[in-house]
C-alpha cells in the first residue's frame, strides 16, 4: 500500500507530525495527505497525492510547504518509488477554519 509508504518515510523525516486524516487535537504544524487518484499500466502503478501543509501562519506554512516539496522528491531513494513529479503547489488556506495551510500535488510512480 503505497499510503503506508509514503507515512513511514515522512514520518521518519519531516520535522513536524504527518497524518493521513485530521485528529481530533492537531499540533499547530502538521501535514496531512490523500491518495487523489491512482491507475496502472504495464505492471506500474501510479498515484497522485494531495499533500496539506498546515501552520499558525501563512508564512509558515509556506515554509513547512517547502519542506515537505524537497522530502517528498527524496523519496526516490527508495527502492519501491520509482518517479516522482511535483504537479503543483499553492496557497490552500481553509477559509472556513482559518487556518493556514499550502497544498502540493505530487505525481508518484511505483
């Protein structure tokens, strides 16, 4: 499960919390992710990832944005990530909630 991949390696190397869903009390920095959409063709497969960079402020989570982009693209040194593309990357900011967050979509093949 590709989910499961992508958890473990950021959660061994972000410097802040890294969730798959919202938790009930969030730290004031965190990332969050979803698998937006996946296919497969001649044995690979390939997903697209909605990644969610939360802070207290707009630059913050700019920065946070940042590093979640270069961990992200370090992901090819594993054996099982076999291409990974950023897609896009912008302010995402919850008007709703008020709170900050960037949003990078990344395109990953394994």
């Amino acid at each position: 499960m590709i989910e499961l991949t992508i958890y473990n390696y950021l959660k061994d190397k972000m410097s802040v919390p890294v969730f798959m869903e919202h938790q009930k009390n969030e730290p004031e920095k965190f990332v969050i992710f979803e698998k937006t959409s996946s296919s497969k063709k001649n044995h690979t497969y390939s997903v697209t990832i909605a990644f969610q960079s939360y802070a207290k402020s707009m630059y913050e989570a700019a920065k946070l944005n940042d590093e979640l982009k270069k961990t992200v693209e370090n992901m090819i040194e594993l054996d099982d990530i076999a291409f990974v593309k950023l897609n896009s990357d912008y302010n995402f900011t919850d008007t709703t909630t008020k709170k900050y967050r960037y949003q990078a979509i990344f395109d990953i093949k394994y």
